[in-house]
C-alpha cells in the first residue's frame, strides 16, 4: 500500500521538490542556477528497484535539501501499463533522452549532466549506497564543478 501511494505521489508531481517536466527546460534552469542535471530514467510502474529508488533516495528528505541547492531534477519514465501512460510529447521526449543517455535501455540508470547536457557521472541500477551516502556523492561532484 505504500509503495502505491509513494508512487502516486511521484505521479502526480507532489512532492515538494518538483521534478521539472521539460527537459529543454532543465538545461535552463540548470544554466541560470549554475546547477547540475540529474536525470533519472525508471520504470514507475513496474520496476521495482526504480520504485526503492524514488522511495529510499529520491523522497530522503537530505537528498531534497542537496537537489535543491545544486540541481535540476528531471525523471524520463517508461510506464508499462496502459492506465499510466504518458502525452506523446512526453513519450516522445524520453524516447529521444533514452537515445542518448540510456541507449541500452538500463532501469533505473541514473546520469549527472552539465547544464549543457554533458554526462558526468552515470550510476546503473539501484545504488549500492544508502541515501546519505549517495547525496554526499552527488554534493562533491556539484562542489568539484563550480
């Protein structure tokens, strides 16, 4: 039951720290910021360790402190079932990130960009680190390229 309800949650874009819904967007917002892009490619309704993910890393409410100091959040989600698809131009856009950064087709994979859209840093899989570890990570690369 809570795993639904974190992933409604997630759906419905309430958790505070927003997930920005266009990517073009968040190499803008990331450019201004002089912030990094964290994309996040997952499987919301079906893959379970993309569900632990938002669940244990994504919602900590240290990793949403970080995040929103020094980066853009962008999710690329590929929902399988028929109730939860998204807007083609959605569909589309995460097809088109997918050919780029996640050609062979990983959930969850996880890249770190330059407002540029640039990889820095990718994590395939669910990280082996705790929430605070992989928070800590993600802080000194941000540190490191200022």
């Amino acid at each position: 039951m809570k795993t639904i309800l974190l992933f409604i949650v997630f759906s419905l874009g309430l958790v505070t720290n927003s997930w920005e819904p266009n990517f073009q967007n968040a190499k803008q917002v990331a450019k201004a910021k002089n912030q990094l892009i964290l994309l996040n490619f997952s499987g919301s309704d079906w893959c379970i360790p993309c569900i632990r993910m938002h669940k244990e890393i994504f919602a900590d409410a240290g990793f949403l402190k970080m995040a929103e100091q020094n980066l853009v959040l962008f999710n690329a989600d590929f929902p399988r079932n028929k109730k939860n698809q998204l807007p083609a131009d959605k569909k589309k856009q995460n097809e088109a990130l997918a050919e780029l950064y996640n050609p062979k087709g990983r959930f969850p994979y996880t890249v770190l960009l330059s407002a540029e859209g640039k990889l820095i840093r990718a994590w395939e899989g669910l990280p082996d680190e705790n929430a605070a570890q992989f928070t800590a990570t993600i802080k000194q690369i941000c540190d490191a390229s200022h």
